[in-house]
C-alpha cells in the first residue's frame, strides 16, 4: 500500500506522536497533528536516549541534531549512598563504543522533533483537547469544543491515560507499585561528567546525569512507601520531602538533593501492556499501549520504535488493516518483554543490609572479572534496530 495521500490524524505531540508523523511524512501521507497545550514548550524533565531509539532518530535524520543539543554518555556509575563511594562503573567508551546513548532533556527532544515535522509539512494543531474517539466504520475523534475529527487513519500517542487506548480495550486497572519518584533538573553544582550516576541505598536510589552542555542535572529518586500517590509526573511537592527522604545520602548525591528548588513526585504504577493495538481505522503507539516504569529508561525509546515499525508496515502491505496488524505482531511481545524487565529491576538498587553488601561485592567482582558482560547483558534492549529490519 501506498501512504501517498492518505490522511492520518495523530493525538498527542508527543515524542511517539511526533515520531510516527514525521516517518509517515516521509512516505507522502497527509498529517495531522492534534495536540492539548497551548504551545509545545519547556515541559518535563531529562530522558537517557538509548541506542535502540538513536537509531530511529538517525533513520529520520535526526541524529547529528541531538548529538549537537545532548551530552552522549560515557557509562554508569553504581555507588554506595552514604557516601558516595564507587562499587562498579559500566563503561560504553570501551565495550559499545558504536551503541551511542545520549542524555536529552524531553523539551529539546521535543523541539527537534516538531520542528522536523513541520519541515515536512505536518500540520499540528494547538488547543484540541481530546474527549472520547469512537471506533466504527467510519472513526471519530470527538474534541471538548463540540467538534469531531475523522481521517483514513486515528493514532492515538495519547500517553498514559489515552481515551484511544480505552476505546480499544476498556478501561484497565493499574496497581500502585509501592515506589513514588520525585523528578527535579537542577544546576550542575558538582561538576557532574556525562555518565549516569546511580546512588543505591536501602528502599531507594537516586539517579543523576548531566542534560545539555551539562550545566543542569537531571534527578530521579525513587523511594519504596505503601502511601499512595496520584499517577502522573505533574505533581509538585516540597523540596524538603526530598531532602528528608534521602537524608542518609551524603557526598554529591546530598549536593544535588540540596540544590533541588522546584520537584515534581509521581506515584508508579503497573499498567497492563494493551491487549489491542488496533481497530478498523484506529490504532495506539507509546505509553497508550505499553506504559513502562522508569527502570530500564526505556518509555521514550519504545515509542520510537513503534513510530518507526509502524509506518513501515504499513507501507509495506497491502491495505491499513494488514498494516496495522502487522505492527502489532511485531511489536507487542517486545514492548511486554521491556515493560516485564523493567518491572523487575527496581529492586537491584535498594537492597538493605545484611543483603546489600554481598550484592554489592558481586557487582564488583563482577565489574572486574567481565566488564564488557556486564555493559552488554542488556544488548537484547539497547541493540535491537528496527530500522535494519
């Protein structure tokens, strides 16, 4: 099937909407972008680029912009939270030295993207805000302005609470997870490298890396806690909760904690990966589909690839429906085995003693005995190309 003239219709500019309207632009579909801001603008915090998603974003021919815009990582850091002090450094430079990951705050991402599609003649449009889409013959989207929208094609990148993904599968049920997550950009105070630095420590751990010229630092810390917590990343709370939740960090992981002025803290929670992807006319991509937890840094990533998976199948069969069902074979059992990873992997950076100092000297060991498998156990995730397929 052709793309040449077909009309799409994509709610959310997001970073999966915006990827999906830009590779099907390129195959001379006619697009449409829906989004609810006023203007796409300084929102979110920083995103680790893996090289699974660099290589969607260098098929788009987009990479050398975010090289420009973003550190590349050099490695991971794991440490001990009381002070700091290194237990195994992963290191990229000399075991992926062509696996490039980046350090991207969401805004410049953002920008790289909308401004790419427009280039192409993607037409987003400000201001619509999404009630309900409508499956049948004939699908609608229905906007809160009383207005409704129809196209050969409804994708809903709608993100985590997506009425797409609802038209398609219900309503679902997510679980809190037992962990809550402040999220906070701060200044580099500590002359922080480009490597991501994470702080372990019993119930919790804190994540840092540097965004931009590395100037800012981007923070996530993540503590376990049986009170529960609205979804979203939206919620602002007190500095001090922070601070006082991780008042056993000393060294650098304390300065950065002490810098934060301004943080947002969001409960986390487990969401089925939809059971249905597609309808007649109807499809989902990104956290509508397959909401992941923060652990394996893989949110953005994913829907990056569904952008690209998609627009290839569907030009490469013979109608939307086949299109559509073939993006769905091939991706939904891959986004179930990242979203399953990292499920799991939380618990690896908040081990209490007596358990965390074993551990601890196995990472070690570990780093010194096998560093290239320890920086490649994960290459099913990171050196998976879409695009070579």
């Amino acid at each position: 099937m052709t793309l040449k003239d077909q009309k799409i219709l994509i709610i959310g500019a997001g970073i999966g909407g915006l990827a999906a309207a830009l590779a099907l632009r390129a195959h001379r579909a006619s697009v449409t972008v829906l989004e609810q801001a006023e203007e796409i603008s300084e929102v979110g915090a920083g995103l680790q680029i893996t090289p699974n998603g660099v290589a969607v974003l260098r098929a788009l021919g987009l990479e050398d912009q975010l090289a420009w815009k973003c550190p590349r990582s050099h490695g991971v850091v794991l440490r001990k939270h009381r002070d700091g002090t290194p237990v195994v450094r992963l290191d990229f430079d000399q075991y992926a030295p062509d696996q490039p990951y980046f350090f991207s705050h969401r805004s410049d991402l953002i920008r790289i993207l909308a401004d790419a599609a427009r280039a192409a003649g993607v037409q987003v449009r400000l201001l619509q805000q999404v009630e309900e889409v409508t499956l049948g013959p004939k699908p609608l989207v229905r906007l809160a302005n009383g207005s409704s929208c129809a196209a050969d094609l409804i994708l809903g990148a709608d993100g985590l609470h997506s009425h797409t993904r609802v038209a398609l599968n219900g309503e679902d049920r997510p679980f809190f997870t037992g962990q809550v997550a402040w999220r906070a950009v701060v200044p580099n105070v500590i002359d922080l490298p480009a490597e991501a630095q994470v702080f372990m420590g019993p119930g919790r751990h804190l994540v840092a890396y540097p965004l931009r010229d590395r100037s800012l630092v981007n923070l996530v810390a993540v503590q376990q806690q049986r009170a529960w917590v609205d979804e979203g990343w939206s919620h602002a709370d007190d500095p001090q909760n922070l601070r006082d939740a991780f008042a056993g960090f000393g060294g650098e992981a304390a300065q950065l904690i002490n810098a934060v002025e301004t943080v947002g803290l969001w409960g986390l929670f487990r969401h089925p990966v939809a059971k249905s992807w597609h309808a007649p006319g109807v499809a989902i991509l990104g956290d509508a589909a397959h909401p992941t937890l923060p652990f394996m840094a893989q949110g953005a990533n994913l829907a990056l690839e569904d952008a690209w998976v998609l627009a290839q199948s569907l030009e490469t069969t013979p109608n939307i429906a086949e299109g559509l069902e073939r993006y769905q074979s091939l991706r939904r059992s891959r986004a179930a085995k990242v979203v399953g990873a990292a499920n799991r992997n939380a618990w690896k950076f908040h081990l209490r003693s007596p358990f965390s100092w074993p551990a601890h000297f196995g990472l070690k060991l570990s780093g010194q005995l096998a560093p290239e498998k320890m920086v490649r156990q994960f290459d099913w995730i990171y050196r998976h190309d879409v695009t070579a397929a």
